[in-house]
C-alpha cells in the first residue's frame, strides 16, 4: 500500500489537490482519510464550550485511533471511519466504511504533526498558500457550512487558527517531500503525484 500525506494550512487547497488525484482513478484504487473525521468527541462540553475549543492545535485529533486505523488498512483489513460533525463538534453515531485500497490518501491540516503518522507515510506533500487567500475561503466555508458568521470567524481565525497555523502547521513544511504552492490550481505538482501514483499501481 502506497500511503501519501496531505498537510497545508485551513483553507490552502488540500482538498481541491485530493479531489484532482481522485478523479485520475477508480474507487477501487484510492482510498481516502481525512483527519477532520478523527476530532474528539465533545459532547458532553456545552455548543458554547465546544466552540471555544481550539481544533487547529494537534491535541484536538486522536491520533492513536487515526494511526491503528491506518495499520489495520496496511494488514488488509476494513475500518469504520468516525463521521464528525463541525455544526455540533461532536462526533456521530454514524461512521464511514473504508476498504483498503492500493493508495491511502491521509489528508489534514494537521497529518505532519505527529511523527508516528508520519513514519507510516510513503511520500509527504504540504499545500501552500498565502494566508490572504486562505482566510476568504475559510470566511466563505464556515459561514456556508458550520453556521458561524463573519465576526465569529475573524475572531476565530485571529484567537487560534493564525497563531496555531504559525506555531503547529506552517513548521510542518520542512517534513514535506513535495510543497505543493497555489493549492489546486498547480496542475503540474499534482501530475507528478498522479505520476508517481501511476507507477506505484502498475508495479504492483
């Protein structure tokens, strides 16, 4: 199993540069993590409590049930992702079912953090993009999607996601095999992921 991390600060372009990848192949080939599905559960914290909560900082993620889940996918064995919710943060009954796939896409602000998710990753990819541009998608994402308004995501951004950006994500740059400027729209850096992707599924 060819097993890729995708890191890169809120809103930098992950998701668009996962999306691209998915598109070149089957479902049958790529299977596809996101650390967002792995937050804590925080419900027994009030709404208020829960969104004062900083989950730009790696304590937020439990990495322990994220990293077992990568290894039982490397052994062959199927895993129940945990569906979390950023309207409530907390996370659902429901999950999502993984079958192991021949490529694993780990995908998170976060995936560099932590070393022992690091050490099972083949390539490390960081997506960057200047903080401007990142803080309009973020205002347009969570206005949209997670029912927060203009002045709650500016004082968020400022309180904890630009200091944690610069203290937890940014630095994780330096473990990254290919930075990936311009997010998305860098057709060439995601080519040679596909390439490489490619390779590896033809050798097998």
């Amino acid at each position: 199993m060819l097993i890729i991390g995708i890191a890169g600060g809120t809103g930098s372009g992950k998701t668009t540069v996962v999306n691209k990848i998915l598109e070149q192949f089957s479902k049958d080939e790529v299977a596809v993590l996101s650390h967002d599905s792995y937050y804590y559960d925080n419900s027994e914290l009030t709404l208020e409590e829960r969104r004062k909560k900083n989950y730009d900082h790696p304590d937020a993620i439990e990495f322990d049930l994220m990293i077992e889940h990568v290894k039982k996918l490397q052994r062959g064995e199927a895993i129940e992702e945990p569906v979390y919710s950023f309207i409530t943060c907390t996370r659902l009954s429901d999950t999502h079912f993984v079958q192991p796939r021949h490529v694993l896409i780990i995908e998170g602000i976060l995936c560099l953090t932590s070393k022992a998710l690091r050490d099972l990753m083949d390539i490390k990819v960081f997506v960057d993009c200047d903080s401007d541009i990142r803080l309009s998608r973020v205002i347009q994402r969570d206005i949209q999607e997670r029912g927060r308004d203009v002045e709650q995501v500016l004082k968020r951004y400022k309180e904890t996601v630009r200091p944690s950006h610069l203290q937890f994500i940014e630095p994780t740059k330096r473990y990254a095999d290919i930075i990936v400027p311009q997010g998305g729209k860098n057709k060439i850096a995601i080519q040679i992921l596909t390439n490489h992707i490619l390779q590896t599924l033809n050798h097998e």
